[in-house]
C-alpha cells in the first residue's frame, strides 16, 4: 500500500515538473483534472499575496457524466467521418467557468504534493532518496486545489508551499481558505481576540504580529434609487496598515495608501464627454481613409456644411481688422455642459481654448454639419479658391503643420500649389485639421496644469503616418480624462496630479493603448479621507502573524462585498440583500485562511 501511494506521488510530480521546466500553461491528470500554471494573484482573488505563478488543480467537468470525454485525434483516419462536429461538440460540451474537486480528492493531491518535495522519503521498492542529493532541482510552484465546500467548514481551498533552507526544501505551508454566505449582521464577525487565539492555538507564539488592509470605492458606478448605473471608469484606494485594533476599523491616517486608477473614455459625466465625441469624429475619418468606407456622424448643426463655410469665408472677407484684433476676437468654441457639483474652472483652459486660427475654426463648423465625402470636397473647395482669388488673409498658427495651413501660408506670397480635391485627398485633409487642432487643446491643458512641452514630444511629432498619430491622439485624450477625473471629482493636488501625468506619459510611450490598464498612484490619506471614512469598505482584512522570512505562518481573515470565490456559489440571502439597500448597510462575505507549517526531518 505504501508503495503504491510513493508511486502515485512520483508520477504526480513528474507531472507537475513537467508543467514547471517546459514552459507550458497547462496539463491533464487522470481522467478529469485539469492542472494550470497562473499568476496567483486573479484566481486566488487576492486570498494569496504571492505575485509568482502557482499550480491550480480544478476538475473538468461535463454535462453527461462524470467522465471526461474522449477527445478524438484529428490525425486518425480511421475516425468516423459520419459522427459530425455538431454531435462531437454535444457529448463533449464542457461547462463554463473552474470547477471544484472533493475535499477528498484535493487532500490527495495535496499529500502526493507533500511527498514528493520530502527528500527524506524514498521511492517505491527502492533505497535512494526520493531526489538524489546530486540532482540540485528547483523547489515546485505553490499548489493550489479548488474544493467544492461541501464539509461543515465550507472548505474552498486547500494549498501547499514549500519552504526552503538555502536551496533545499526543509518543509511546507499548508493553507486551507474557508468561506461563508454575505450577512449585514456584524454580531456575527469574528473579534480580533478570537483570531489572536485562532492563530496561536495552531502555532505555540506568545507573540503575533497584526495588519489590517481596506479597499474604497472613490469613483466608479453609482447606486440611484436602488438603480445601478454602470462605469467603465473606477478609483479605488488600497490601505495597508500595521497594529489592527478592531474589526472593520477605519484605516488609520498613517496607512500607506494607493489609488488604483482605470478610466475609459467617452463616460458622459465627464467633463470631457464633448472632447470624446470630437475625438470619435476624427477616428472615424481614420477608418475611412484606412477602410475606404465611412460611416459619417449625424450632424450636429441643422445647417450644410456648405453654407457654414461660405457665411464663414463671408465673416473672414468682410473682417476689417487687425491681426492683433482679430486675435483677440471671441471664437466659437464647443461649450460643455458641466455638472454644478464640479468646478469648471479646473477645465476651463482644456474646454475653451481662446486662440482658435482659421483652420481650427473651420474643423469646428466642419465637423458639425458634413455627412459625406462631397460635403468635404466642396467646403475645401471654396476655401481654397478664395485662397487663390485673394479673398481672405486668414491667420494661423506658425507651428500648424496640415496641408490646408501650408496652403494659406503659401498664399501669402501668391505662390500655391495645385491640390487635386479627388479621391480620398478631402478626406486627408480634414483628418489633418482636426488632429493639428485637438493636439493643441490637450497640449494646452497638459502645459497649463501638469506637464512640460518637453515631455509630450513623442505625442506631437508629426513625422509618423496619419493613423499613428490617431493612436497618439488617443493616448493623450486617454491621459486627460484620467487627469480630469482625478482632479474634479477627487480633487487632488497638483504634486499628485504631475506625478501622475508623468506615469501615464511614460507608460504610453512605450505600450498599446489600453483603457483597462490600472495606473497607481501613491497618495497620503489625509487628502482622500473625506471620501473613505463614513464610507463602507469595499474590502476589509487583518492578518494575524508570527515567525520570521519563510517560516512566517498568518492567518487572515475578510470581508468582501462580492464573494472572492469563482468556482462555488456562495449563498446571499435575499432578505439581508433587501436590508442592505434599505439601510445602506453592506452585505459582507466572510474568507478565512489558516496556515500549518510541516517541517521535514533532516
């Protein structure tokens, strides 16, 4: 028997050493266990604070049966050709999502797991170790085993790690994570003392160590009239502290503290709403150009687009003026409606930029009324024929660099080119104006607020292709609307917000645009303590420890308001659901985590 259950641990490990040295994500064991190599961090749910990949071990379950299918090999001509995919894919249909294993079965694993890393136990009907001394291999990945929590103590997980000496492997930490159903009723919470003594009756220290985590919700979606409204967009902040003295205490001012930022564009409480839209109007002159189709934007002016260009060239002809005065004159800008509750003041420079050139005035008309490719073409016609007659002097910008703004520059001097206005040359065109006038007004703000000229260099080089420099665009629209969230709704100080922008600046230098990318930002919590203290924790745990470097041993324990388990259904009473929307109160999911540490004879 004691043969047979060393061999059994031989193979498992061979399994998972294979899993480990050959670089691949996954593996079958048996007939329905499905081994994976992942970072811990997303499948544990934060249950385990290691940051380095670890084994989960799940079943493979069908919806016939109880065994996996047999999956045919694609390269066997003997197969049946008459059994179709269709019927193939029925009687091998896997259900969605990780599955659990017995406690038994994960207990298993666990022991053959044991085993395996103890040097002292030998293999099957043989003397020599178990590893040889000469073979110097690398301790295995932390195992973790999905359990279906069907014990009285609603077991989730069961884990192991090992421990190590130098580089041998002197014992294990075995984990077991239990968890329970949401309830409002905190009479029910466990008190510090109690996990104090929880701790110590499993380790023998007359000595803990205890530290306290929360996670708040600052900005993201919102609660009305028991409606929820939803947001891409959230600012969540991450409180670590030392010396635990309640349950559920607020995170104390000399926590350390980090905001977690995500924020996607195109969110209609922003005050940037009005910008996207600009935005999603030169994206769609990008995909023209790249596509050769474009699907135009309904407009926003009642009138043609041809008529607001002529009355324009009229108003610029008839202009008497001086440059210094028709600088100085009020441009039409795109008013943004902003809610009472936020300052407008914070984004008035990136809203209403006062120095609008000819060009950028005509984008503005132009985006709100053309509706197609002719549309484009006869506005840009009349323009330039007015150029070429001499009808208009307009000023721009010296730094502008579109085809339209060289055209003006050139007829100051009586000396343009020819432009064929065929094809898809418009449509170039316009895309051109647009990008010269929104790099501008982020610039603007950037400069203004947060930034150096120097450091969006990379954003305003206009070397690279048209829709390189879309990305680009959106990369800095992108940053803004973070910015903009941080410094409206949360109001942070401008050390924080230049701190930020640098981050953000840098990060998108060198990576893909990515509006589900998290930016921290380290902050001290007397400058969000308004938002957190009379707010519900999000999540809430203390962490009762002992011992030192590897042979540390913790046990925890949450709450968390969604259950930090994936694979089993935590029960949610209704009625408690009902309570927490009535009396504001969160309905909390309880996780514990235990830790054992096994030492191995020497």
């Amino acid at each position: 028997m004691g043969s047979k259950i060393i061999a059994d641990a031989l193979q498992f490990l061979k399994i998972l050493r294979t899993l480990q040295d050959e670089g691949r994500d996954s593996c079958f064991y048996e007939d329905h266990i499905q081994i994976l190599k992942v970072n811990g961090a997303k499948p544990l749910h934060y249950i385990y604070n290691g940051d380095r990949p670890v084994f989960i071990c799940e079943k493979i379950a069908v919806l016939s049966g109880d065994e996996a299918p047999d999956v045919p090999d694609p390269d066997d001509e003997e197969m049946d050709e008459s059994h179709s995919g269709d019927e193939m894919s029925q009687e091998a249909r896997i259900e969605p999502g990780p599955q659990p294993l017995t406690l038994s079965k994960a207990r298993q694993l666990l022991s053959w797991y044991t085993m395996s890393q103890n040097t002292a136990v030998p293999p099957a009907g043989s003397t020599p170790l178990l590893t040889p001394p000469a073979v110097n291999l690398a301790p295995l990945l932390p195992l973790w085993v999905r359990c279906d929590m069907a014990d009285a103590a609603a077991t989730a997980w069961l884990a192991a790690e090992p421990v190590c000496t130098g580089n041998k492997v002197s014992g294990v930490k075995l984990y077991s994570v239990t968890c329970k159903g949401s309830t409002v009723d905190k009479g029910t919470f466990i008190t510090l003392d109690e996990l104090k003594q929880e701790h110590k009756k499993r380790h023998h220290q007359s000595s803990v160590v205890s530290r306290g985590s929360a996670q708040y919700s600052l900005f993201g979606s919102t609660v009305v009239e028991n409606t929820t409204i939803q947001s891409q967009s959230s600012v969540t902040a991450d409180f670590r502290w030392n010396n635990v003295e309640s349950i559920l205490e607020a995170p104390p001012l000399s926590s350390m503290a980090t905001l977690n930022i995500r924020v996607s564009s195109g969110d209609m409480r922003s005050p940037m709403f009005q910008m996207f839209k600009e935005l999603e109007f030169l994206q769609i002159l990008a995909d023209g150009l790249r596509t050769g189709e474009t699907e135009w934007m309904e407009p926003l002016d009642g009138r043609s687009a041809v008529d607001l260009t002529r009355e324009y060239l009229d108003e610029v002809q008839n202009t008497v003026k001086s440059l210094q005065d028709q600088t100085a004159k009020e441009v039409e800008t795109e008013k943004v409606k902003v809610d009472s509750a936020v300052e407008a003041s914070i984004f008035t420079n990136l809203m209403e930029r006062g120095d609008l050139d000819f060009v950028e005035q005509l984008w503005v008309r132009m985006r709100k009324s053309v509706t197609s490719y002719q549309d484009v073409r006869d506005c840009l016609k009349l323009v330039i024929q007015a150029l070429q007659y001499g009808d208009i002097k307009p000023w721009i910008h010296r730094d502008s660099s579109s085809s339209l703004s060289k055209l003006i520059l050139q007829s100051y001097h009586h000396q343009m080119d020819l432009v064929s206005l065929s094809g898809l040359t418009p449509v170039h065109m316009l895309l051109e104006m647009g990008l010269d006038k929104m790099r501008k007004d982020y610039i603007n703000y950037l400069i203004g607020n947060t930034s150096t000229q120097n450091s969006e260099s990379y954003f305003l080089n206009t070397e690279v292709d048209l829709q390189e420099q879309v990305i680009r665009l959106r990369k800095l629209h992108h940053l803004l609307e973070i910015m903009v969230t941080c410094s409206s709704f949360l109001g942070l100080p401008y050390d924080r917000l230049f701190l930020l922008t640098q981050s953000c600046l840098q990060y998108y230098k060198t990576c893909s645009y990515d509006e589900d990318h998290e930016f921290k930002l380290p902050i001290k919590p007397a400058l969000i303590s308004h938002f957190y203290q009379k707010e519900p924790a999000v999540s809430w745990s203390v962490e009762v420890s002992s011992g030192h470097g590897p042979r540390e041993v913790k046990t925890s324990w949450q709450l968390s308001d969604k259950p930090l388990v994936n694979h089993v259904t935590v029960n949610r009473d209704s009625e408690e659901v009902t309570v927490n929307r009535d009396s504001e109160e969160v309905a909390y999911f309880t996780t514990m985590t235990c830790c054992s540490l096994v030492n191995f004879s020497v």
